[in-house]
C-alpha cells in the first residue's frame, strides 16, 4: 500500500514538473512568434544614398538597392543620381543622408576650411583611369598648345589632370595647355572621338572604350601608382553623431553587397545591365575584371590614402599640405563591423 501511495505521488510531481516545462514552453514559442511577427511588422526606414556616375564601382550599390540587402538591417535602400548636381550638394541640401562618389569633395572642403564632411567608408582607392589623346600626340611635350577635356573644377578628372600635367611633365594648366571641363566622362570621350579636344582625363570604363577605339594612352594613373579615394562612403558630421547607427547599418548592406558583387558576376552583370544600358558583354566582363579585383572587402578609410589625396590636390590647392587627413575620415564603424565577425563570415559562404 505504501509503495502505491509512493507512487501516485511521484506520478503527480512527474505530472507537475512535466506541465511547467510546457508552460515555459509555450511561453518561450509564444514569445519568439510574437517578436518575429513585431519583426516583420516594424516599418523599414526609408534611407537614399546619392552617386556621381553610372560607373561599375557603383554595382555595389545597385546592387543593395535592387536585392534588398537593407532589410535585414531595418533599411529600405534607395539609389539617386546626382546628374550635374556635386553629390555633395545633395548632402548640404539635405536631400541624402549619405553618397558614394570620389572624395574629392570631402578633401576640398577640408582643405577650403569647411570640415563638416567624413567619409566613412572607402570602397576603392585605385584611380582606374589615365590620360589619353589623338594619335598624332606621342608624348606630353606634344600637349602643348592643345586642348584638353577635365571633368567639372575640382572634380576627380580635373584634380587628376592638374597633378599629372604640373607635377609630372611639368606643363602649367590652361597656359601650355588649354582644359576645358565637359562633366561626366562620357561626354569627356564623345569630345574626344569628334575631335572637339586633342586629349582627356578618362577614368573606368571609359577608359576601356579609347582603348579599344585606338586612342593613345599618355599615362596611366594606376601605373603611376597613384592612391585616392575613389568610391568613399560620406556623410556629415551631425548625421554621424546623431543617427550613428543609421551609419553603421548602412555600411553592412554595402560590405554584404560587395561579396555578392565579387562572388557572383551572374548578379554583377543583371545590375549592370539594368544601369549601365547599352554596353557591351566584352566590355562588361572587362569591367567587371578589374572592378571585382580593386573593390575593398574591408572598405576602411584609410589616412594614408587621404595623405595623398591631400598631395595631389595641392597641385592646385597649396593650403592642402597643411590639411589634417585624420579628421576627413572615421574608420570606427568598418573597425567595429570587421571586429564583430561580420565581414569574415560572408567569404566563407
């Protein structure tokens, strides 16, 4: 009798131990459906980042934007085109919150005592361009008294003409040789083909285009072994202090789209085809070659890369060389990412 007694009663705790474990069960599935259906019901913040040209570096960012890579971070991406707005006016206007152009602007404006602007990511920092002319110019010397095609004042292409032409075949611009801004370099290429200039500053993939057309290549800015940041990530400064993780979530869908963009040409290509309309898959895959060799896995901004942005500006800005390169850049936020494991685990996929 006492052993049924015993045993009843160890039923009835077994019973009762087993009907807590599946309230804390349930409570625990309960809690986990609701935060995933919270989840998914919280609203995705609308976020727009401004670029400067229909170039392949900027497959990346098309890239984030058409795949949604945003989601998972609360983000719903947005990509506009500056046109013949400086993409850094569309941060000044408050339009964006971020772009992604050369940091020519961010460099010049430090240099010219306005230093409300930091690139806060660096995608590349090779140049990926040179100089190029008619046949008939064999060497720089022949340059002179001819006219040649920049991009806009203190743009990329006008920076980079002004230092080679000065510092490297010691021509003075707009004296021994005649610069003439065109904007974009299609349209840098297009004067160039109808004989409207004698030379241009042609920058990727426009490079590729008078290559294949025959235009002599006068130098090459990679040869030179020239470093600028090319494709940076800026911002200014009262959005990094008050929207900081705005920042930081931004930066993680475009570290995610470059390993899409490196490790999947199919998808590299689909993008390009929808933004870069009429090229070719030659000239594509020629891009693309280059384009997924140079893109930063870890796009951390780097100060040595402003030291000599801040060189080869002072060609035209001398006050450059007493610019502080430290605050024209914070790598914090790519320290903290690559630090967290983030970037290691999209490679071992």
């Amino acid at each position: 009798m006492l052993t049924g007694f015993i045993a009843i009663g160890m039923l009835k705790e077994s019973y009762m131990a087993a009907k807590k474990h599946l309230i804390v069960f349930n409570f625990i599935i309960g809690w986990i459906a609701y935060a995933s259906l919270a989840l998914a019901a919280a609203p995705l913040e609308t976020v727009t980042i401004g670029f400067s040209s229909f170039s392949g570096f900027y497959g990346p960012l098309w890239l984030a934007v058409e795949d949604q890579l945003g989601r998972k971070h609360g983000l719903d991406l947005k990509a506009v085109y500056a046109g013949r707005v400086r993409p850094q006016q569309l941060l000044a206007s408050g339009e964006v919150p971020l772009v992604i152009a050369s940091g020519s602007g961010a460099v010049t404006s430090h240099v010219l005592g306005v230093k409300d602007q930091v690139i806060v990511a660096l995608m590349s920092n090779k140049v990926g361009g040179g100089i190029f002319s008619k046949a008939e110019i064999k060497r720089p010397e022949d340059l002179k008294g001819k006219l040649m095609a920049t991009g806009r004042p203190g743009a990329l292409n006008d920076i980079m003409t002004r230092h080679v032409l000065v510092r490297k075949w010691e021509l003075v611009p707009d004296r021994d040789v005649k610069l003439m801004p065109m904007g974009e370099p299609p349209l840098m290429l297009q004067a160039l083909e109808r004989g409207v200039v004698d030379a241009s500053s042609l920058t990727i993939p426009a490079m590729f285009v008078a290559q294949k057309h025959g235009f002599r290549e006068l130098t090459n800015y990679d040869k030179l072994g020239l470093t600028y940041p090319m494709h940076a990530l800026t911002t200014l400064r009262p959005t990094l202090s008050k929207n900081p993780q705005l920042i930081e979530k931004v930066i993680k869908s475009l570290i995610e789209a470059t390993a899409v963009f490196k490790t999947n040409k199919e998808k590299s290509f689909a993008v390009w085809r929808k933004y870069m309309r009429g090229a070719s898959e030659e000239f594509l895959e020629e891009t693309y070659q280059y384009t997924s060799a140079e893109l930063e896995a870890v796009p951390r901004p780097s100060v040595e890369v402003i030291k000599s942005a801040l060189d080869i500006v002072s060609a035209h800005y001398p006050q450059a060389k007493q610019t502080d390169a430290n605050l024209i850049v914070d790598p914090s936020f790519v320290n903290r990412i690559e630090q967290s494991g983030f970037i290691g685990t999209l490679y071992k996929k």
